[in-house]
C-alpha cells in the first residue's frame, strides 16, 4: 500500500482482508461500486484469464461492469509498436473493440466503449455478426447478401446517435459473417481494451457466465470489460441528437 501511495497519491486508497470465499466477498463489495477490477496471474495455454479461476464466478453473478486485466500487462501493451517495432508509451493507442447484439439493448455497453476511446483517444471498433442458417446453394449466396446487408443498416441506425455525440471518435464498424467468439477473438488480438456484454443465464446449480464471455475470458489476452445485462436492460434510453 505504501509503494501504491506514492506511485498514485491523488487517489485515495484503502485496503481490507476478509475471511469468507473471494467471489463471495468480491460480488459483495462490487455491487456498490463504478467498476470492479481483477487481475490475474494464471494463464491458460492459450494465453488467456484461466478457467475455473475466481474471475469467472465473479463476472457470473457480479451486477457491476467487472474489468479483468493481466498481471503482466504493462503500459507500452496499449500503445501499437514503433517504427521499429519495439514497445513505446510515445505511439498511439490500440483500439478499443466492442461486440453487440443489436437486437438487445447495448446502450451502456456503447457508452462504455466510447467514454473509453475517447479518453485514450483511440479507435473504436464495434463488431457485429450475422448468421444464416444452412441453404441450398442456389439461394445461400441470396440469403447472405440480404442478410449482410440487413446487418449493416441496423448496426449503421444503432450508431448514429453515438456518433453524434461523439463526434471526435474514429469507428470501424467490421459486419462479418461469424460466430461472435471467433470475430471478437481476432480483432482482440492486436486491441487495447475489449468490451463485451454479459446476459443473465440463471440455472439449477447458480449463475454462469455464456459461451462468447466464456471465451473471451479464455483465450483474450488484452484487458477485458464485461457488463451484466441487466444493468444494460435499466438503460433503454439513447443519446438524443442533441446529446442529451
């Protein structure tokens, strides 16, 4: 805590060990707060959070947007290499990438991800997929334009408001053909921060967490952002055009 103090001394800080399991005491102190913050210091082979870990019965039942960041993560990690390829502070930021499902409601989960390229003044790129189920090939490539196109209106409608209010923030919007998990997992390679909402998936034996959150806790090796759906559910309201 000294070391923290000094390194950081306008932010106030405290500390508190607790005797009861670590998610208990972790899901309790993380429904009153902004953010929940955890690090991790074990892997899985595939570089990611490991499963089974603390981490994941957190993020399951936690109400709060819960951030999971590396122990080994450093501050050149944010930033795209320089010229010669070696780790700079100097350089710009990587980009923030956020997945959405448009058909339910993501405005916290966009609010999140813009605040966080604005701040850096970073890229953002929001993601969306779509998928057709197996046709005969003579409709298949019918079928996939009109639903690639589909795709790419409804997420252009989704963002107007945000880009409205966020004027300054450059956005890729990649519109793919994909699993979700797949298409977050590549572009989370070369990014800064990876955002990602998390449904309610009560059952018998207690909360857990889906298959797309699931993976890119696995195998995400940048910091990871997860925001419980029913905190996005009580935020139906978008920006205004007037920003409001």
């Amino acid at each position: 805590m000294d070391q923290l103090n000094e390194r950081h001394p306008q932010v106030y800080l405290s500390a508190e060990q607790i005797a009861r399991p670590a998610a208990d005491a972790l899901v309790e102190a993380g429904a009153e707060a902004e953010l929940l913050v955890l690090g991790s210091r074990a892997f899985s082979g595939f570089g990611g959070f490991m499963a089974g870990s603390v981490a994941l019965a957190t993020v399951a039942r936690v109400a709060r947007p819960v951030v999971l960041v590396r122990a080994d993560r450093t501050a050149e990690d944010d930033h795209l290499p320089d010229e010669k390829g070696r780790p700079s502070l100097r350089t710009p930021y990587r980009d923030v990438v956020v997945g959405v499902d448009i058909a339910h409601p993501c405005e916290e989960l966009l609010a999140f991800a813009f605040e966080s390229a604005t701040l850096r003044s970073a890229q953002l790129q929001v993601l969306h997929t779509w998928h057709v189920p197996y046709a005969p090939p003579a409709a298949a490539a019918t079928m996939s334009g009109a639903a690639q196109q589909a795709a790419e209106t409804a997420l252009d409608g989704a963002l107007q408001p945000w880009r409205e209010k966020y004027p300054a923030v450059k956005i890729r919007t990649p519109v793919e053909n994909d699993r979700p998990a797949q298409q977050l997992l590549r572009a989370a390679q070369d990014a800064r921060l990876l955002v990602v909402g998390r449904r309610n998936r009560p059952a018998r034996l207690g909360a857990h967490t889906g298959p797309v959150v699931h993976a890119v806790m696995h195998h995400v090796r940048c910091p990871v952002v997860i925001v419980p759906q029913d905190l996005l559910a009580r935020r139906h309201e978008k920006p205004s055009r007037h920003g409001r």
